[in-house]
C-alpha cells in the first residue's frame, strides 16, 4: 500500500492563494514652501463656491456682504462729511482772513505811497496827521505780510512774492526818510527821492502784493468749490447699499414666503434716512456757500479792486504835482486807472443791494465828484496856478476839495467790503451749521444698518438647524 504525502496549503483548502495586499491610493504630491502659499488663496476660494451652493452659505455670503457695504459706506460717508466741515471751517478762521491780509497789505502799502505825496506837497511842517497814518499804513502793512507770510510754506509762488515785498519794503522806507529829512532842509533832491521811493513801489512792491492777492483769492475760490462740491461716490455707494438691501428683501421674500424681515427692514430704513439727511444737508450747505460767494467773497473781490485802482489813483494825483510839470507819466497812469474803478463800482452795484448798495451809491456819487476835482486841479496846474492845485489837492477842509471827496469815497468803499465780508462769513456758518451732527449721524446709521443686516440674516440661517 502507497501513501502519498502532501504539503500543507495555505489556509482556506489546498490551492487557494493568499491575498495580495492592496496597494494606497494615490496622493496627489504635496507642495510646500511658497508654492503651499500660493494654492491657499485657490483652495479657499473653491470652498467658499461649493457652500455658496448651499442655501445657508449663500446667506452667509449676502449677509456679510452687506455689512461689509454697510461698514464701508459709514466711513466714507463720515470722512466726506467731516471734510467738508473741516473745510468750511478753514474757510472761516484761516482762508477768508488770509485773504483779506493779503488785501490789506496792497492797499496800505497804496495809501502809504499816497499819504507820503501828500504829506510832501504841504508847506511848512509835515502835518502830524499824515505823519501818523503814513506810519500806521506801514505798521498794517507788515502786521498782514507777517500773517499772509504764515500760509505762504508750500507755494512756492506766495513765498516768492511775500520775500520780495520784504526784501524791498525796508529800502521803501528808507528812501521816504531820505526825501523827508531834504524836504526839511528845502534840498531839492528830496523830491528826487520821493520818486525814487514811489517808483519802487509801483514797480516792484505793489505788483507783488497784487500777486499774492490773487494768489490767496485763488484759493479761497479752490476752497469754496470744494466745500460746494457733491459727494457723488459717497452717495453711490449708499444707492448701492440700499439698491442691495431692497434686492436681498426679495429675495429672501420669494424663498421664505414671509413678506418682511424686520432686521432688513431697520437696516433699509437707516439707509434711507441716511441718504434723505445727507442730501437735504448737503445741498443746503453748498446753496449757502455759493450765497456766501454771491452775495460775500466774490463782490467783496470787486470792490478791492476797485479800492485799489482808486488809491493807485490817487498816488497818481499826488506824484504829478509833486514832478511839477514832469508828472505827465503819472498824469497817463491816472486816466487809465479812472475808467477801471469806475468800471469795477459799476459791477459791484449790480452785485449787490441793500445796505451794501447804498454804500456803493455813495462811492459812487463821490468818485464822481473826485473826478471832476481833479480836472479843476489839473487846470489849475496846467494854467500856472500851482499854489491853488496843491491847495485843492491836499487841504482837508475844502468840501470839494480832491481830499475831502476821495476821503469819502474810500470810507464808503470800506463800508461796502466790510458787509460784504460779513455777508460771506454768516453765509459760510450757517453753511457749516447745516452739516451739524451728520458725520457722526451717517457713522451711528451705518452701524445700526450693519446690525440690523446681521440680525436677520442670522434668524433665517437659524431656520436651517
């Protein structure tokens, strides 16, 4: 008998073959260092579309959406209010003053100029009258250059003409000191100085103190442009947020069938009320600031000029006599300036009405009679009578006299600017009192449209748990 011998298998029963195992899956190779950042921003991305997929994560998704609108349309809604305010009020305390020194330095320097011819042409002892206000028109006139030097950092045009008037004023003086201390003495040559004197300051002084008027001018109109101006891009961005507001109450309205989500109302009615509150006061504020250029900065402009033209003038008056038959340049440059301020209390009458308009009137009334004074006094001069055209001239107490009615013309004219200046300053405050309370209203309103976004998106989301 045969026995057969078998070798034992392998679990399971004879020729079963042991499992193979399986092999892993295979990975995707991992990346790391900066290539591991850069995919970061992707794989976020793709999880943020596959939960927008879902109903809750797209609500998410709007809700946080509109809080952030919300947030952003607060800030800059704040910011451009808030700047026009700190514009306006630049406007009262720093630019409109700025501005009226800068004016104040052209005309005393003017009537300096003047007063010294005056005071030239008088026999005898210079009168203590006019000594003192050639005195305190040079005193004015470095007190407002000093104050007009203050906002000339950073333009480079206003510091060059501050520095010339600065430079040449001292060498003004001296050279009046000069023609004064000869006059004295009945040299001659103290008439040579006090042309020298005014030439200067025709030449070079007064046509950089216009300069630096128009300078200052200028930026007074730049700022009260922008203090008008609409805040377009704030108020698109609450259009915006409202405009999306409305849309995600629709939407929410067709998926729910509830008509009204009371948090999405709260925050559309803060919306709201900040767009009526921000237009109301917006374009009240910028009516009031264009009524301040009407009725204030812009009349005010004219009559400066005016003032100017008529001081200029005036200088003019006083050099032909002092020249004494050599004085037909200044004689020329009076006739040229007669017809611009003239011209200019035209413009400004129509400008301006009330107690303003009755003083142009009256400036009015006696440039003319100013004028045809010195008609008299030129014929006077022309004719040989030199003694009774200087006594025309400068003697205070004639009532037609060129002194008397170009006194009374000057203190009009600074009557007239003095309201208009007033004029532009209630103007501009109540501009400013307008925008009361808004920027902090709009930044309060946005929080509140903020939270009110974020309460009723979470009471949906609620409803999916």
């Amino acid at each position: 008998m045969t026995s057969t011998v078998t070798r034992p298998g392998a679990p399971g029963g004879p020729g079963v073959q042991p499992p193979v195992p399986l092999s892993p899956p295979p990975q995707e190779p991992s990346r790391s260092g900066l290539a591991g950042l850069l995919d970061l921003p992707v794989a976020a991305f793709r999880g943020v579309l596959r939960s927008v997929r879902t109903s809750p994560g797209r609500l998410t998704a709007i809700g946080v959406g509109l809080v952030v609108l919300a947030l952003v349309t607060g800030v800059v809604g704040t910011i451009a209010v808030q700047g026009k305010k700190d514009t306006i009020n630049d406007l009262i305390d720093r630019r409109e003053p700025l501005t009226a020194a800068s004016q104040e330095v052209y005309r005393s320097l003017s009537d300096a100029d003047a007063t010294s011819a005056n005071a030239f042409l008088v026999i005898g002892t210079e009168p203590p009258e006019l000594r003192s206000r050639y005195d305190v028109n040079i005193a004015r006139a470095g007190a407002a250059l000093a104050k007009a030097a203050s906002d000339s950092e950073g333009v480079a045009d206003a510091a060059v003409k501050v520095d010339i008037i600065a430079r040449n004023l001292p060498v003004y003086t001296g050279l009046i000191e000069r023609a004064r201390s000869n006059n004295r003495q009945g040299f001659p040559v103290g008439a040579s100085y006090l042309r020298e004197a005014s030439n200067l300051m025709r030449s070079t002084i007064l046509p950089a103190a216009s300069d630096l008027y128009h300078i200052d001018t200028d930026r007074l109109s730049a700022e009260q442009d922008d203090a008008s101006g609409f805040p377009w891009f704030t108020t698109i961005l609450v259009l915006g947020l409202l405009g999306s507001l409305i849309a995600t109450q629709i939407y929410l309205t067709r998926r729910t069938n509830r008509l009204l989500n009371v948090g999405l109302v709260v925050a559309t009615g803060s919306t709201v009320l900040i767009l009526l509150w921000g237009v109301v006061a917006l374009t009240v504020q910028s009516l009031l600031v264009g009524t301040g250029d009407d009725d204030g900065s812009h009349p005010v402009d004219v009559l400066v000029r005016a003032r100017s033209a008529a001081v200029q003038a005036r200088a003019d008056e006083m050099m032909t006599l002092v020249a004494r038959g050599d004085g037909s340049a200044y004689e020329t440059n009076f006739q040229q300036l007669a017809p611009i301020f003239t011209g200019l209390l035209n413009e400004a009458r129509g400008l301006l009405d009330g107690a303003a308009g009755a003083q142009i009137d009256a400036a009015q009334l006696n440039a003319n009679a100013w004028l045809a004074t010195h008609k008299d006094i030129r014929a006077m001069d022309d004719g040989g009578a030199y003694g009774d055209a200087v006594k025309k001239a400068v003697d205070t107490a004639l009532a037609d006299g060129s002194a008397a009615t170009f006194g009374k013309l000057d203190e009009a004219l600074v009557n007239a600017i003095n309201i208009g200046r007033q004029s532009f300053l209630d103007d501009t405050r109540d501009a400013d009192r307008a925008l009361i309370l808004l920027a902090p209203g709009v930044a309060v309103l946005a929080v509140v449209a903020a939270g009110g976004v974020t309460i009723g998106i979470r009471d949906r989301l609620r409803e999916y748990r």
